[in-house]
C-alpha cells in the first residue's frame, strides 16, 4: 500500500515540477517583453527616440516616398509632380 501512495505523489511530484518550471519561464518571458517595452518608449526628457525606432525601416521609407496615390489633384507639393505613371495617378517624386 506504501508503495502505490508513493508512485502515486511521484506523479504528482513530476506534474508539480514541469508546471513550476512553466511559470518561471513565462515570468521569465514576462519580464524580457516589458524591458523590450520600456527600451522602445520614447524618453520624454530630452526628446530622443529610440534607436531600434529610428532606424526602423518602416520610419525610412516614410522619409523619403517616390509615389503618393491620389485619385485627383489636391494641390501642389512641394518636389512632386501629380501625374499618371507605373504606380498610376498621383504624385511622383520630381527627379529635377
């Protein structure tokens, strides 16, 4: 009888060990997540933003944009040209 009880908690003792070893990791995974957060935050007392942002790709191509879609003229901008290209109708770079 001692011996059915002990394989039976050995069960127990197992389950206990892998889910305990579940929640460190997602503490773990938790705790990485809100650093990658607070590295990404904007630092508000000197204006700068942050590195991984600023050379993001997504912030490159809004710097520099070849082609704006418009389907009518709503007018003039500054180095563009409206007109009917590759891209279709709207502004397009002027390469001047």
């Amino acid at each position: 009888m001692d011996r059915f009880l002990e394989a039976e908690y050995n069960q127990f003792i197992i389950v206990g060990g892998i889910v305990l070893v579940f929640i460190i990791l997602y503490i773990g995974y938790k705790h990485y997540m809100k650093q990658q957060y607070i590295e990404n935050v904007p630092n508000k007392l000197n204006g700068s933003i942050p590195r991984s942002i600023a050379h993001s790709p997504m912030n490159q191509q809004k710097s520099i944009l070849i082609f704006i879609p418009s389907i009518t003229f709503q007018g003039e901008r500054k180095g563009y040209k409206y007109g009917k290209g590759d891209k279709g109708l709207g502004y397009y770079l002027d390469k001047k």
